[in-house]
C-alpha cells in the first residue's frame, strides 16, 4: 500500500444507520474507500473473502454471528484485512476475547472521527489500536489479573448465568440472547474463571452462595 492508494473498507453493524454513518463518513473522507458492508459476522466473513479489504470496522454483538467468532474465523484462514473493533462495549468480557481472537484493535463508537481515521490508517498498516480506556484496562489486568472470584461478572456474563440456574443448554441460550453458541462457551469459560470454578453446576453454587443470582430457588416439597 502506497500512500497515493485508498485504504479499503468493510464496515460491520447490526443497526443500519450506524452502518450507513460510518460509510459515508469515510467515503467522503480522503483516503478511503469503502467496498461494502455486513450485518452480522457471518456475513463479515464472506463479504471479507469475496471483496478482500483493507480493513474491516467489526461491531461485536451481533445477532447472527457475533464479531468474535467473525475475527476468529478470519483469523483461521488467514485473511489479509486487518480487524478493527469498533463498539459500544469496553468490558474485559467483550475486549480480551476480541483480541485474543485476532482483532488488530478495539475503538469505541464515542472516539472522535479524527481518532477513527487515525486507527483505520494504523490499523491497515498492521499497528496496534487501543483507546484510552480499553488500554487501561487490558494494562491494568497485565499487571494485576484479579483473584478468582473477585472479579465482577459483566451483564452478559450474568445473563448467562441466570439462564444456566434455570437448566438451559448451550443451544438455547444462544437463541435467546441471539449469539452464537461458541459465544455462550466464551462467556461461560470466563465467569468460570472470574468464581473460581470449573462447571456449570459449580458456577451456579458459587453464584447463590455469593448473592450474585439472589436466593436459591426453594426445594419442592
């Protein structure tokens, strides 16, 4: 890539009109050149191997197949297009995954259209993009990885767990929070560590005994 040759793009969102905003934001900006859009990962993950961008803005949560199993699969076949996470969420539950999975960096949707640009611009050149507060925490959890059990579960995280209290499977649980499957065994794989358990009946022990589910439902008689 020369400095005379547009970054290419593909922006993934759910919501149109964030889609269409950050099209036309960038198709009018200098430098870029946007080829297409996705609604879902998986979506993002043909789009990406018939149009071969640049860049790819990946929002996370999304039903259909999430951000993380998109970057993770563009990672397993080893796509050229640098990931770029563009969301709304900064949680360590949504931020560690996305880039263990590969992602290139992680924005949130509040940055400035100049730190947007910017990122896009770093990301394509292979460099790394961390907002401030996303590079805080990653930092923060480097140096100081919380003890088991101590660290606060994320509301996806309880979500899920509520819906494991209540005996349902992988499969209905990502049908009723409209993520995928290996999204639920993500979730599960991190609220384990965070209670320091290692299944789901201990999980949910764990949770009643802490007050994090409230009260343990009465025995029937």
């Amino acid at each position: 890539m020369t400095a005379d040759t547009p970054i290419t793009l593909l922006v993934v969102d759910d919501h149109p009109v964030v889609r269409d905003g950050l099209s036309a934001m960038f198709a009018a900006a200098p430098g870029f050149t946007v080829l297409g859009e996705a609604a879902d990962g998986v979506e993002a993950v043909e789009r990406v191997a018939a149009l071969d961008p640049d860049v790819v803005l990946m929002d996370l949560r999304m039903p259909g197949g999430s951000g993380v199993d998109a970057i993770r699969e563009l990672t397993r076949r080893g796509a050229r297009a640098k990931v770029l996470v563009l969301t709304t969420y900064d949680t360590d539950s949504d931020t560690l995954p996305a880039i263990e999975a590969g992602a290139t960096g992680y924005l949130l949707k509040d940055a400035p259209r100049e730190e947007l640009f910017t990122g896009v611009r770093a990301a394509a050149e292979g460099r790394t993009v961390l907002s401030p507060a996303v590079a805080s925490r990653l930092v923060s959890a480097v140096r100081a990885p919380a003890a088991p059990g101590k660290e606060p579960l994320s509301a996806r995280e309880r979500e899920v767990l509520a819906l494991v209290a209540r005996g349902t499977s992988n499969r209905e649980i990502a049908r009723e929070l409209f993520i995928s499957e290996a999204t639920v065994k993500t979730h599960l794989t991190h609220l384990y560590t965070k209670l320091g358990v290692k299944d789901r009946a201990a999980a949910v022990a764990a949770a009643y005994e802490r007050g994090i589910l409230g009260q343990p439902p009465a025995p029937q008689a």
